[in-house]
C-alpha cells in the first residue's frame, strides 16, 4: 500500500511553501491529505491545496458534509504520519497544552500515530521561553522535528525560525515513513523505459513501454536506502527522489550505462529494450519516391541481462529480469529465465487488453529458481515495493 500523510497546515506566511511540499510528496509516491486551520485559509485556498493533492480538503471540526465521509477520529488514524508543515508559535503552544478547538488539533490530540513537526515562526518567537518550553514537551512526547531553519525571514529579521525547504521537509517525512533502511549501502541498478533504435534522424523503431514499472522500482529501492543508478531510456517521466538517472535512446547505449554503473549489487533490468536496430542507420531522412520501400537489414541488438547475468567479478550477486510476453506466459518465463542466467524473472501479460503497457496496474509472476509465485493484480508501484522489499530480506540473510 501507498504511504499516506495527512498534513496540517498552519497559519503562517510560509504556508505557501506546503504548496511545494504537496508536490514533491506526490512525486515520491506518498498520499497526502490536507488539513487547513481557519487563519491558513488566509495564506492559500483549499481549492489550490486539493488540486494539488488529489485528495478531500478538511477545514472545519464539525462540517455534516465531511462528517458524511470520515469522522476526525477516523481521519485522525487513517495515516501513516501526521505533518504539521508550517508549525507556529500558536499551533506549537497549543499542540503542547493539549488544546482541541479546532480540527487541526483535534486530530492531533486523538491520533496514536506519529507527528512531525515543521516550525516556522519570528525569530523572537522562536527563542521565547514559552516556545522553546513547548518544544521540550513535544519532543518528550515523541515528536519528530525537521527544522527550522536560519535565514531571513517575512518580517525583515533574520536568525533560527524559517520554514525549513520543502525538499528537505520531504527528505524528513520519507525518513519518518521508512525507519528501517535495509538497503543502506548498497548499490542498485535499475533500467527502465523503452530503447529508440534510428533508422533515420526522423524515424525510429521503439515498443509502448512508459518505464512505469522500472521507474517505481528505482524509487521503492532509494526509499529502503539503496544506492540506486536508474538507467532510462527516453520517457516523459520524473527522475525519482534520491535516485541518479541517466538517459539512453539506444539498446548499445543502456549496455554501455549499465556497464559503466559497475559493480552493482543488485540489477534489476526492467527496460523493454529493443531486440533489433537497423544494420546502417541513414544519413539523411529517408524519402518516399515512389516504388517500394526501401529494404532495412535488422541486427540483433546486445542481451543486456544476459550480460549482466555472466559470471565473473563484476556480476552483480542479484540480477533480475522481466519478461514481457503476449502468450504462455509462464512456459516462456521460464525458458527466458534459464537461457538469460539471472537470479529471479517476473513475467507479465501485455498482450492487447491488458493496458500493462502506459498503465498504473500490474500483474506479474514471480520466479524464484523452481518457484513460480503469482502475484495479485496491483499497482505498479506496490509491485516495486514487494519487489524491493524481497531485495532487502535476500540481503539481510546473506554476508556482504
């Protein structure tokens, strides 16, 4: 399942920096669900704060309307973590006290599930013995806190007490999120996306992979603390947090990538890299003259996993493989598994109707030597995390 936040927003000038924030959440494939205190209203809308998310906007503690859908009880349980991004000096007083006027701190006070803390305030504030007694009281109550900064501020003063950067309120929730990094040291590689194989400097042969999948499994292995090279053919897709990419077009040019990111752990070659590219690309583009058309001589292009499969110093100690298939889905996993060498094939159907390729859903089988384990249909992005998570426990019972 997807990690899920809810985030209060406080009243501050620096709530507008929960707008960035939001979106680089999404992008690390964490849910978030927002709450607004009134005086955050004043600072930016719920209807910028919902397009942003995707996600209901929660203002008032007793609305028939959100009622309808969850309690805040329910609200208050139904994360995994709860950010409170900006904190201010009045939200931090009265989180402290143990105040519930409003839903922000109802929530708050009800939930067993644990807090992180983004305090934004005046410099003055910050230092003031209340606030810095109430801070003392969070943190013997198990509050976790990323922040502040020091800088200028709003007000024209500068000192400790600016809202720390997004990216690193991000960093501190995925860190809240995902304590236990198992894969911490060590280096994955990853490919991902399609191979474009010219045939002119217009035209190409290439297949319909998004790189969804490969892209979901990079990101799962940086959240358990890997090392990750994502090495990507051309997609429309974001690099993920903690991830260094680098961008291919072709099949000799991914081998290459993959060659150079040596030695590796673990290589898990997601990409659906094109088996042939034509034998002389053209100069120039290729005119229709009339006739037939011109006759293009096909090469095969290099077995990337097979590569990485062959054994010697640099073979990674766990490679591997996807399968792509159309038909038997299982009978030509299996035979691809033994004649490329690697460690583990998943194999998935992407024949017509399946909408596997460019979609969010999966549905794999999972091969393990003689084991063929099926997989539920799930999201793209679930499968990565079962996979990485299966990465980590292999490592964690076998010396480095």
């Amino acid at each position: 399942m997807r990690a899920r936040i809810i985030l209060i927003i406080g009243g501050g000038i620096a709530a507008y920096k929960s707008l960035e924030l939001i979106r680089l959440l999404r992008k690390r494939d964490i849910a978030v669900e927002c709450v607004l205190t009134e005086s955050a209203t004043h600072f930016v809308t719920p209807l910028s704060v919902q397009g942003l998310s995707g996600a209901p906007v929660h203002t008032a503690l007793l609305s028939l309307a959100e009622d309808s859908q969850m309690d805040h009880i329910a609200l208050s349980r139904s994360a995994d973590l709860l950010v409170v991004c900006p904190a201010t000096a009045n939200l931090v007083a009265r989180m402290a006290n143990g105040f519930a006027d409003d839903l922000a701190t109802t929530l708050l006070l009800a939930t067993d599930t644990p807090v992180l803390v983004a305090p934004a305030m005046n410099v003055r504030m910050w230092q003031h013995p209340a606030t810095q007694e109430n801070l003392r009281l969070l943190r013997t109550r198990g509050c976790l806190f990323v922040g502040p900064d020091e800088g200028e501020m709003a007000c024209g003063e500068f000192g400790p007490g600016r809202l720390s950067e997004p990216e690193a309120i991000a960093s501190a929730i995925e860190d809240a999120l995902f304590p236990h990094k198992p894969l911490s040291g060590r280096h994955v590689l990853v490919t991902a996306g399609p191979t474009h194989e010219p045939i002119d400097p217009v035209r190409f042969i290439a297949n319909h992979s998004s790189g969804k999948q490969g892209y979901a499994i990079a990101a799962a292995c940086a959240q358990l603390g890997a090392q990750v090279t994502l090495v990507s053919g051309p997609t429309s897709l974001p690099c993920p947090a903690g991830v260094t990419r680098v961008d291919v077009t072709t099949a000799v040019e991914m081998l290459a990538a993959c060659k150079a990111a040596l030695p590796s752990d673990c290589a898990i070659c997601a990409a659906a890299v094109g088996d042939w590219r034509v034998a002389e690309t053209a100069a120039q583009k290729r005119k229709k003259e009339g006739g037939a058309p011109p006759e293009l001589t096909l090469v095969e292009n290099p077995d990337i996993l097979a590569t990485l499969s062959q054994p010697g110093t640099l073979r990674p100690s766990l490679v591997i493989g996807f399968a792509a298939e159309t038909e038997t889905l299982e009978a030509h996993a299996v035979a691809k598994k033994r004649r490329k060498g690697c460690d583990w094939m998943l194999a998935n159907d992407v024949s017509t109707g399946t909408n596997v390729f460019g979609g969010d859903q999966n549905r794999v089988l999972f091969l393990d030597g003689d084991t063929v384990e099926p997989w539920s249909a799930m999201a793209k992005t679930d499968i990565a995390r079962s996979l990485a998570a299966r990465i980590a426990a292999r490592f964690s019972s076998s010396p480095r």
